[in-house]
C-alpha cells in the first residue's frame, strides 16, 4: 500500500520566504521517498498559484506531487491596521472551513502542517496530526495545550529549546532543518580565502537582524584588510539602503549586497565563499531561542566555516562546537571569533549526510508511519 501524506498550510506560495521554502522543499525529499504527498494552501497573495510548474521554477526542483490551492476570501492583506488580528482571525476562519469542506471526518489520512489552527481543527476531529512547530506563540501554546494529550496527534520540534518550553508531548521527535544536497555542485569549487557571506533576509518578524551594524565593524582596519562581506537575500529598498551605507563608509571594495538570488545560483555564492555568517537580534524571542536556520546546513554542507552570534538557538545546533561565537553588539568578539576559525576543520562526509534533508524525511517517515 502506498503512503501518503496530507500537507495542509496557512502558508501561500510561491513566497521568497525560508519557512516556504523548507516547506517545498522536505515534501520534495519526501516525494523522492516515495510518499505520495497532496499540497493544501491558500491563494491569499497576488503571486499566490497552484501551478506546479510555477512552484518548481522558484524553487529549483523537478518532482511532482499534487497541488490544490484553496480560494481565501479572509481579510487578512488586505487591510493594514491590526495586522495580526486579522491575520489570526483569517487563519481561524479559513482552517476552520477548509477543514469542514476538503476533510471532515477524516480519520483514515495523515496530515501534516505547521499552522496551529489547521492542527487544532484536525486533531480536534479526530484526525491523524503530525504538527511541525517552529517557534512560540500565544496562539501556539493554546493550541499545543489543548490537542498534546491526544493519541492522534505528534509533534515535531526544530530544537530541543522548543521542545523544552511545551514541556516534551510523548509522542514528539527533536528534528532539525537540512540541507537539499541535490543544488550543490559536484566538482571541488575555488574557494575565496577569508570571504564571508551571508544568506538570508535582512529583516525578521519587521526587526533588523544586526547586518547595518555588520557593516560598520568592517570599518576596522584588521577586518577591511584582511576579510570580504557579501550579503545575499535582501529586496530592492533594503539593497539600495545598504549600498548607501557602503558607498558612506567607503567599503565598496570591502562589502557587497545584492538581491535575492534562485536556490542554484544562492548555492554557487556559498560554495565559493570560505565563511558562513549567522547573525540576528536579541529582540525576537525565536531568533534566540528556537530558530534553526536554514542557512546553517548550507553553509556546512558547501565545507564553509561558520560564525554565529551566541545565541542558544545557535549553540543548540548540530555540531556546534565547530561554530566560532562572537558576543552580540562586540566587534573585538567578532573580529577574534572570524579569527578562530582557522582552528575549525570542515566536518567529514560522514558527519555532512546526517544534516541533509534525505536523512531528515527518512526520519520524519519513520516517526509517522
């Protein structure tokens, strides 16, 4: 008998996001398993489609599953005051239909989301949950609070930190993010000796992430001497507001930025770069504590050598102790941690396809089945 797998989210794609796209991208290594997996979503945004082709084009991938976008006629978007009222109310309200229409009664399917109300709602009629949750919310802790004692619920958490704070549900597995080994290239790359970058937003959650505050460090004279920054991932207004900072610091030769860029070619830039970047702000709760950043495993995977704030989200990753940490809001911490790094070796193929996403659906699949 086939298996197969149900994933339904409040997420739309496609979506320059990294929650979308480890979203497409564990169902791809799934789908590459063998699990018939059906895509469930609402067409909340302009660029929101269910076109599969659409999805494999932005996400660089060729598997096929199916793909259902649900019409979302909530107000979420649409209006700009009270935005997380209304995002709460329409994910309330939209789950709740989508669940009443597409799968009332189901018990015999399994689901898998990462959205509260959708697990709620499921769970709540019985059906057969796998909840994914990767970070703390209010609305996450009722939720958690009301379906963590049912037998047909499991949990899946991104690190033990989250797995600490909803106190362990029995039936719940501790798994990271990985990384999709399939973009990487598979000749041996030149690498550029003491180039850093660093891949992701610029922003989270509508807070800085400590990149401005990056850029000024390489002011000094050990660091605009001796090491390169580029930095990947921002949109239009955030990369011209950066080039304004670098043209007024006088570090074009020094610092670079550029847009968001399709997974292959965001890939290359890592595999040619030397060392990989982590950096984010105390003033968000998941940042500090919860996160496991996609970025991570890409830079390990592509033997880059990893500088991270020191975080505990951070410490609570695979093979951290090959991290160099530096103090938030130091640059003499970060200057001595990206020089500590000669001390790291890159990790051993063996230790490299424990944190890939083949490895982490084989083990998603055999804690549902």
């Amino acid at each position: 008998m086939n298996k197969s797998i149900k994933y339904v989210t409040y997420q739309t794609f496609p979506a320059k996001t990294a929650n979308s796209l480890q979203t497409i991208s564990n169902i791809k290594y799934l789908v590459k398993n063998n699990i018939n997996v059906e895509l469930y979503f609402p067409l909340r945004e302009k660029q929101s489609s269910s076109d599969l082709q659409e999805l494999q084009n932005q996400y660089s991938f060729k598997e096929t599953f199916k793909v259902v976008g649900i019409t979302h006629k909530y107000l979420h978007g649409k209006i700009n005051f009270l935005k997380p009222f209304w995002y709460n109310l329409s994910h309330i309200l939209w789950s709740k239909n989508v669940v009443q229409n597409f799968f009332k009664h189901n018990t015999s399917d399994i689901f898998f989301t990462r959205s509260d109300w959708l697990a709620y709602y499921l769970a709540k009629q019985g059906s057969n949950v796998v909840f994914e949750v990767h970070q703390v919310s209010r609305v996450r802790n009722y939720v958690i609070s009301k379906i963590k004692i049912f037998k047909n619920v499991k949990f899946i958490f991104l690190n033990q930190e989250l797995s600490n704070y909803y106190l362990t549900p029995k039936q719940s597995l501790i798994l990271h993010n990985g990384v999709d080994t399939s973009l990487y290239s598979n000749s041996e790359l030149i690498k550029r000796e003491n180039h850093i970058i660093y891949l992701g937003k610029l922003s989270r959650f509508n807070q800085p992430r400590g990149i401005n505050q990056i850029i000024h460090w390489f002011n000094d004279f050990e660091l605009k001497e001796n090491y390169t920054l580029e930095i990947v991932g921002g949109n239009t207004s955030e990369v011209d507001e950066i080039n304004k900072l670098i043209q007024k610091l006088n570090l074009t030769s020094v610092v670079t930025v550029s847009k968001w860029l399709n997974r292959k070619e965001a890939i290359k830039r890592i595999e040619n770069s030397s060392i990989g970047l982590l950096v984010n702000s105390n003033l968000n709760t998941h940042s500090k504590y919860y996160t496991s950043p996609l970025k991570y495993f890409e830079y390990l995977y592509a033997k880059v050598k990893v500088v991270a704030v020191d975080f505990p989200s951070h410490r609570a990753l695979p093979f951290s102790t090959n991290i160099s940490f530096f103090d938030e809001n130091n640059k003499e911490s970060f200057i001595n941690a990206v020089k500590n790094l000669k001390e790291i070796k890159p990790l051993n193929i063996d230790d490299l396809n424990t944190v890939t996403l083949e490895k982490r659906a084989k083990k998603i699949i055999e804690f549902i089945f």
